[in-house]
C-alpha cells in the first residue's frame, strides 16, 4: 500500500505517527512538502531535537505534487493549509486516489461539485476529518438523544474557546493557518467540529444567525469570536442550537449542553465526562471517556 501527504505540519505529523503505529512497515509513505517549516513534533506539539520525520518515519519527501503522484499512491491525506484543500483533492482524485481530507474540507464551495462528480465516477472512498462524531462521549450523547432520554428537546448551547497563541508552542501564532485569512483561518472554519457534531446530533438548520468578527487585540487578520444561532427542527418541533466559538479563553472551555423537557445533558471535553440529569426521576448517570489519543 502506497500513502501520500501532502504536507507534514502539526496536524500531518500527527496521522503520520497514528498511521506508522497502526500499520507499521507495511505502508510505503510519501510526503509532498514544499517549505518544510515545520519541525519534527511529538504527540504534545514539543519539538523533537534529534532526528528528522524522513528519517524516524521513513517517508520520501518530494517537492512536485505531480511527481509526487506519480508515484501512484492508493491514498492520499491531504493536510495542508484549508485553502489548498479542493484543488489538490481534485488533482488526487483525478488519479484515482481514495482521499482523507482535513477538516474543513475547503474555504468556499469552488471545486466541490467537481470534487464530488469525479469521486462519484471513479467509486472513490473519501473522508473529511470530523473525529468528534466517533468520540465516546458524543457517541453516549447520540445514544441519549435517540433513547429520549430527557424528553422533547428544548434548546442546545455549544461552546469553544481556546487560546490561539497556544495552539502550536513551536511557532508564532501569528504565522499560523488559524490566524490567516488567505490559507482559511478564524474561528469558524478552524472550530468547525463544533458545527459538525451539531448537524450530526440536531440536522440540517433552517435558518442561521451570526455576530462576531475579531474583538481582540490578537494580531491576526480573520475573526476570533462568533456567536451562532441555527434553527433546527426535532420531530417536528423548534430547537434553537447556539454556538459560542472563540480563539480566547485560557484555560480551554468545550461543552455541549442539551435542555430537554424532561431532563439535560452535558458533555464536557476537558472533564472527559458526559452526564445526564433527569429531572422525573431526579437521577444522575455519569460517563467517563478518560484520556484518549488523538
């Protein structure tokens, strides 16, 4: 089996040690990297100071995406900045490569429905990165929802806020995908998992609203706050879905709460735990996720 990524940073060092771990030798790894900025980083973003990815990982590091797939690769992670996302996806596809794409999977509509005919034509497998909806915590949640467990569903507020000059200790947070504009940074799109798991557990909204823009003194030129408000249906019924999205808040904050008519539900990331309170039965049950790996 031959793999290709297209670029290495953070996000791309991180399925590339995920993929060695679980498929060991037995994949032949290529990398398209052009200006290989980013150091070898361990699974806490801490540069390693010895060695080099080619080396520890055994990739061949080429310069040219058409050389690079050339070299027919079965698939390809495409894992560099958003912005580049649709054209090399059309470029892979047009190969015949299956396709995994980092989340989001482009910075606008254009390429997608040509992404989508070519894919559709060539029986190609592709799958956008929105890992949360396999998180055992929302998994639980899910299983609540669809069990009734709280009732008829009221309202849901989503909530992220991290600190963007943390995100990556190795590298100026102003020279970061997330805080560029051109290569499809702010808040909406580098926080889009919270729109995922919100489609995924409340549907397609009807209407959306939204307020924000950058309202700090972060030196970045894309949003760092947004407040939505989706209208969504629930057996036929209103449900108002909030999300508060931020690039601010230190420490972290992530936590889905769901009010139900018979009860409420809240996920919380950082305390690795889901809890349903009914308010019938006046009965607490609690599920803890523990550390995962990513």
């Amino acid at each position: 089996m031959k793999v290709l990524f297209t670029g290495l940073g953070s996000i791309g060092q991180r399925h590339l040690r995920n993929l060695r771990k679980i498929l060991g030798s037995s994949v032949e790894i290529f990398a398209y990297r052009v200006l290989r900025e980013v150091p070898m980083l361990d699974d806490q973003l801490q540069v390693v100071k010895t060695g080099s990815i080619k080396d520890r990982f055994s990739v061949v590091e080429i310069d040219d995406l058409d050389e690079a797939l050339a070299k027919k690769p079965d698939l390809v992670f495409i894992t560099n900045p958003a912005s580049f996302h649709i054209e090399i996806a059309i470029k892979a596809a047009k190969a015949g490569c299956h396709l995994f794409i980092e989340k989001p999977l482009g910075i606008s509509h254009d390429g997608v429905k040509e992404l989508i005919e070519i894919v559709e034509r060539k029986r190609l497998v592709v799958f956008v990165a929105y890992q949360l909806r396999f998180h055992p915590g929302l998994q639980k949640v899910a299983t609540w929802l669809n069990e009734k467990c709280i009732g008829n569903l009221v309202s849901a507020s989503l909530i992220l806020g991290e600190y963007l000059p943390g995100f990556h200790p190795y590298e100026d947070y102003r020279l970061g995908c997330s805080a560029l504009k051109k290569l499809g940074g702010g808040v909406i799109l580098s926080q889009i998992h919270e729109f995922d798991y919100a489609l995924w557990l409340f549907g397609k909204p009807k209407r959306i609203f939204a307020l924000g823009g950058k309202l700090s003194d972060l030196d970045i030129d894309t949003e760092d706050t947004a407040s939505v408000l989706m209208e969504c249906q629930c057996d036929g019924r209103t449900l108002p879905v909030s999300l508060t999205l931020d690039f601010l808040r230190s420490p972290p904050h992530r936590t889905c709460t769901i009010i139900g008519d018979e009860g409420n539900i809240v996920w919380d990331y950082h305390e690795k735990s889901a809890i349903l309170q009914s308010r019938l039965t006046s009965k607490t049950e609690k599920f803890n996720f523990g550390d995962l790996e990513r």
